[in-house]
C-alpha cells in the first residue's frame, strides 16, 4: 500500500515526537507520520533515568557547562554545536514544560541532581523516571494533533530516494508490519530519522531490545555517511544478574554520594581519578574493567546503604523498587555492577539542524552526529541534545518542504527487491545476532588491541556476508532485519576502531595508549550509493 504525507517520522522517542508535535503545530495543514517499530512508548527515550543537562541555577553558567561537555568530549567536539545546545537548554526545558513535562521541584523550582563530568549540579530531572515522563507527555500531545498519524509496529526496511535536477533525495521509506505482513511505502518529502541507538550490536547493554542500528544501517545504506561509530560508552554501573535483561543503574545514584568498592572493599576509584566516582564515564567504566580483569571477578559492588534509607527511596524509587525485584535492597547492602554498551556517540552526519548529505533527510536523537559529544558523552547531554536539534530540524525542514517540489509519481531508483533464489549454502544458525554481540563485547568493548580489531572485522564480515544474502532469500521478519541491520553496524564500528590509532575518550586500544593530535578529526565513512551494492 502506497502513503503520501508531507513530513515522516521515523522512530517516537524525544527527538522524533518533539519533532513531530512542533512541525504539526507550526503548520496544521501538513500530514505527519510517526512510525515505529514497536509500541510508542517502547524507546531509549523511556528509560532515561538520569534527566537532562541543563544552565538552571544562578550559581552554574552556560560557560562552565560548554567547558565541561568540551572536556568529556576529549577535543572532538565541535565547540560551536556545543555551544548553541547548551545555551538551549533553559528554553528546552521550558518548552518540555509546557508540553506537560512534571519535573521534579523543591520550593518552586527544578531539582537539580549532578552527575559525572559536571562541575554543579544542572541535571532536571522527574525523580529517577525522567525519560518515562517525557515520554508520557509527548505522546499524549501527539495524540491531541489531529495531523499526526502513528503507525506501531511498523519497521522501516530502507530509505527511498530518488534523483531531481542531478541530485539524490530521500522520497520517504519502505515499511513492513510484520503483523498481517504488509509493505507499504511511505512517500514523503521530508523524513526525519529519529530511530535511537544500537546497543544491541553488543551482548551486555542497557538498551532496550528495539536498539538494533537499524537507523544508522538504513541511513549509510541510502548513501548518507556515518562518523565516529568507534566511540561507544559504556554505562559504568548495570546490575549484575546473570540470565536477566541488565538494569541501568543511574549515574546519578554516585552523584548523591554512591561508591564503587571491589569485592575485597577495596575503593579502587581513589586513585584513579581525582573525581573518583564522579570522573568522566569512560574513566569510571575503565576503572571497573580493569578491575575485574586483575582480580579475574565477574562484578564489583555500587555501595549507596550508607545513605539515609528514607532519602534514597523518595530520591531513587524506580531503581529502589527494581532492585528489589531483583533481589537487592539498596538502602541495606551493595549491589553488584558490571559496565554495559550504552550510549553511541557517533552517528549519521548532520549539522546542528539535523541536516545529512541526502537532500529531504534529517536526523536527531542518538542516531545523529552532530558534533556535541565528541568522544565521549557527558552525562545527561543526550536528552537536551536530541530536543534542541529536533526543535531547529523544524524550520530548516519545513524551509526545504516548501521550497521542493516533490514530485506526484516519484521516480524511486533503490526500491528494495527480494530474491527467488536461496543462496547455494544455507546459514549456519551459529551465524545469528548472539554470535557478532558476542564478537563485538568481547573484542570491541571498553579496552581494545590491534589483533582483537582484526579478528573482529574478519569474523563479522563473514557473517555480514551471509546474512545479506539470506536476507535476500528468504520473507522478511523483524528478527531478520534486525540482524542485518546489527550486522551492518557491527562492521562499521569496527572500521572506524581500526583506522583510529590512538585513545581519545571511549576508544582505547592499548597498542595506542594516547592521544595523538594526527587523529584530531572525526571518523567518517561515506555512505554506500545504491548502485555500488554487491
């Protein structure tokens, strides 16, 4: 079944409904489609414990955070994207706010919490549930515009794009619904690309399932580059709990005073930091790493029962509760914690205003590669980022839709096809998502060597290899597509790994122990043009 809208909406966390409510709201007569591959509310989005970064005390400065963000970032961020977000941030809030955002307040204003990398307290936040919250209350207004139109359960296959005046253009997208098994083509003239992460590229991760990469996969695949991919961070502290999904347990839990001790009691982040438990993420996930790799543990312990207990459940009732699930009452004793794959720094390539390469394609949220996170993430900067950049994609899109004249009968030159013929050998079932998580957790993880990179890109080639063509073979599910579009990613961040020799941020390959200022640059991989697929 074919669609026409004039803006789609490709994924329904922060950046892609902030996105859609404002486009439908500065113009009530524009068709809007949000689709998404899971339910709404199945996103990165709404696990977002900590809140968003954000200049909201008189005592912090926008000065103070661009400087902090800027040091995270290990000399890759771009200074002027840096700046523009975080001066930002106070009418981000503001516009979440009216949205029907409940952040919490002590005496009328907002609560601030502090977190690693920052110098004051600036994190707003809705108790230990902010991204749920967001979540909530964006949806709700979604559904009150009567020009938005949500699709669950509806998985992007690829971009479409097509060629006007000597350029490419993305026409909108190639849908399927597993359930009922419909494709449907969703033309449009702007589509925005607010899809999330990809932590399930790796065994142990904080993301929810749906983070496949399926965004960064379709968007290269189109022909749009990606950059910096080798910077994943790692969330220091998940629960430890072998056979059970990993809980994130916030950062902002050593904020509050939280400790990290080995299994011996040993407080090994003393001498590793001069921040210790509030130092940088990537130092902390180090720390615990190369911890667990002297003493041959399997977890070291996050101590908050110090604390008052009263505090810690009106100030941390999510995780207080979930922990209990678990097992674990964190007002009385440790919990164990182990890092796991959380959050990609790299991306699509785009400006501030979510602008990529391929003409009618925008980008925002984690998927996107702006420039504000450099090599490494300052805590709770990727909420404030993915709403100021979809708030600025509006104008710059809305500009493009006006001013394009997108075609009634829309000449598309990639429309996916799936073969007859079953490839001459069948797939080993060996060669699935648990084999390459396997490959990229245990040899492109926190701490990297030039053997393990290569042995990585072999292997996973091998099986990119395969997998592209029995997803050719054979009908399309969701599993299928995930795997691909897993495959795709995995050998991607495995590339821009190899070719970046030396540590900076969340990369850190021990043949290259510093920085070197040759590799003061991003990592870009041009995307793959339609015609050069084999």
């Amino acid at each position: 079944m074919d669609r026409r809208y004039d803006f789609l909406v490709i994924g329904s966390g922060i950046a892609g409904l902030s996105y859609a409510l404002k486009v439908a709201e500065k113009d009530p007569q524009v068709k809007v489609a949000v689709v998404t591959k899971k339910g709404e509310a199945a996103t990165s989005t709404n696990r977002a414990q900590g809140g968003i970064a954000a200049v909201m005390s008189g005592t912090d400065s926008f000065e103070a955070h661009i400087e902090d963000t800027l040091r995270a970032g290990s000399g890759l961020c771009h200074r002027d994207v840096v700046e523009r977000v975080v001066e930002a941030g106070p009418s981000a809030i503001e516009k979440l706010v009216k949205v029907g955002v409940r952040f919490t307040s002590s005496e009328g204003k907002p609560d601030l919490g502090r977190e690693g990398g920052h110098s004051h307290s600036r994190v707003v936040h809705a108790l230990d549930l902010t991204g749920q919250e967001i979540e909530r209350a964006l949806i709700k207004a979604c559904h009150q515009q009567s020009n938005i139109s949500i699709f669950t359960d509806h998985m992007v296959l690829e971009l479409l794009t097509y060629r006007q005046g000597g350029d490419r253009r993305c026409a909108g997208a190639f849908v399927f619904a597993e359930r009922g098994r419909n494709f449907n083509i969703f033309y449009a003239s702007v589509t925005m690309l607010a899809t999330g992460g990809l932590g399930m590229v790796y065994f142990h991760t904080s993301n929810p399932k749906i983070a496949t990469g399926d965004g960064l996969a379709i968007a290269y695949r189109a022909g749009a580059s990606v950059a910096n991919l080798e910077f994943i961070q790692f969330h220091p502290t998940t629960l430890y709990s072998p056979g059970r999904r990993p809980f994130l347990l916030s950062e902002a839990l050593r904020g509050e005073g939280g400790r990290l001790r080995s299994v011996d009691r040993r407080y090994f982040m003393e001498g590793a930091h001069p921040l210790k438990e509030l130092a940088p993420r990537d130092v902390v996930a180090r720390a615990i790493d190369r911890e667990l790799k002297n003493t041959g543990e399997e977890y070291v312990f996050l101590e908050v029962n110090h604390l008052e207990a009263d505090f810690i459940k009106r100030r941390f009732p999510n995780i207080y509760t979930q922990c209990l699930k678990y097992g674990f009452d964190i007002t009385q004793r440790p919990v164990p914690v182990v890092p796991a794959a959380h959050y990609a720094c790299g991306g699509v390539v785009s400006t501030i205003d979510g602008e990529t390469e391929l003409a009618g394609l925008y980008v925002a949220g984690e998927v996107a590669m702006t420039g504000m996170h450099g090599a490494n993430r300052l805590a709770s900067n990727s909420l404030l980022e993915a709403v100021v950049v979809a708030d600025l994609a509006v104008d710059k899109s809305y500009d493009y839709y006006a001013n394009t004249d997108f075609p009634a009968s829309v000449p598309i030159d990639n429309m996916p096809y799936s073969s007859l013929e079953y490839p001459r050998g069948k797939i080993l079932i060996a060669h699935d998502r648990r084999e390459i998580t396997r490959v990229m957790s245990d040899f492109v993880g926190i701490m990297r060597t030039k053997d393990q990179l290569n042995v990585a890109l072999d292997k996973v080639h091998k099986i990119r290899d395969a997998i592209d063509q029995y997803y050719m073979a054979t009908p399309a599910t969701y599993n299928t597509v995930e795997l691909r579009s897993i495959a795709t990613v995995a050998e991607l961040i495995i590339k821009s790994a190899i070719s970046r020799k030396e540590s900076r941020g969340l990369h850190y390959v021990e043949e290259y122990p510093e920085m070197d200022d040759e590799f003061l640059k991003d990592t870009i991989i041009r995307g793959q043009l339609p015609e050069e697929r084999t």
